[in-house]
C-alpha cells in the first residue's frame, strides 16, 4: 500500500495539470463570439445583411457583407459656372441639354442665363440655372460604396457635345459643374 501512494499522488498531479480546453466561436465580429474559447470549433453564427451606415438598407444588427448587398443613393445637381455661361453667349448657345449614360434618358437642360459661384444644393430652381437629378441608385459595401455616375451634354443645336464620369457619393448632393474646358476639350461633332 505505502508503495501505491507515490504511484497514486503522482496521477493527481500529472492529472491535474492537463489543461482543460474550452471550444467556442473565436471570431469577434460573429453573434456568439466566446471570449474564453481557446480553439475555434466551428460554431460561428453570422447576421447577414449591410453593415454600412451610409447605405439605404443599413442594418445595424448585421456582422456579415456579401457582395454587393448594400443599397445606395444620391442626388446630383448640375450647374454651369461663370467662364460656361461666357462660353455658351459668345458661342451662340442658348443651353446644353444633358443626358444620363447609363440609361440613355434625357435629364433636362440648363441655359445660359445663369451662373453659379459656388455649387448649388440639391433644390430645382425654377428659372432653369441647375438641374437636380434623382435619387440615383446603385449597389455596393462598406468599403466600396462610391459610384461612376456617366453623363453627357450637347448644345442646344446637338454639333457640340461631350462625355464626363464623376464619382458620386451616396446620401449627399453631388454638385457636377460644366465647365468651358470639358466642352473645349472633349468636343464630338455629331451627324
């Protein structure tokens, strides 16, 4: 028996000191994330949705994008400045008439009657100096959410025209301005 207890103490204290592990979900950004797992068993659970506060479909809740999951939107206002208006009476022009690319409608018109010396918000005026469109809408996520917004504008006989992209920002008034040197230098002769 006095030489079973040397064997017998031994046991409990190689015993006890194994270490216990405790599974458990590791990832902070899941629902059931357990702070004391020491090894990832595989049972994560996720909210799926938009996890961006700019997008339309924000969900705060969500832990998880997919691609493209969040929905956008925005406003543009365009606008000539002064050298435009200068531009378009000593050219003979009378307004530009300006199309969206990405479906090919007509958007309206500005004259050349009006200028702005700093961008306009995001309001019709009636006396036709800007020209608000929207809301624009587009897909996107948190870390991609700007988008290519792609107009064009033509003189009021249709000879002169050009094709601008600009990056628009959701949630926000995105003042485009004609400017003399994209007519100037991006001129298309149309027939």
């Amino acid at each position: 028996m006095k030489k079973l207890l040397p064997v017998f103490l031994v046991s409990i204290v190689f015993f006890s000191c194994e270490e216990s592990r405790k599974g458990g979900c590791m990832d902070p950004i899941a629902e059931n994330y357990n702070v004391l797992a020491d090894y990832d068993d595989g049972s994560c659970v996720y909210i799926l949705g938009c996890t961006d506060p700019q997008a339309d479909n924000w969900d705060p809740n969500a832990t998880l994008e997919t691609i493209d999951i969040c929905n956008y939107s925005a406003e543009v206002v365009f606008y000539l400045d002064y050298a435009t208006s200068v531009y378009m009476q000593n050219a003979g022009i009378s307004f530009y008439a300006f199309y969206d690319n990405n479906s090919n409608d007509p958007l309206g018109f500005i004259d050349n009657d009006h200028y702005w010396l700093s961008p306009p918000q995001c309001i019709q005026e009636n006396d036709f100096s800007n020209l608000v469109v929207g809301p624009l809408y587009w897909t996107g996520n948190y870390d991609n959410y700007e988008a290519n917004y792609t107009w064009s504008v033509f003189a009021d006989d249709g000879n002169i025209g050009t094709i601008v992209t600009d990056i628009i920002y959701p949630n926000s008034c995105n003042p485009l301005v004609l400017e003399p040197g994209m007519i100037k230098d991006n001129t298309t002769k149309l027939d």
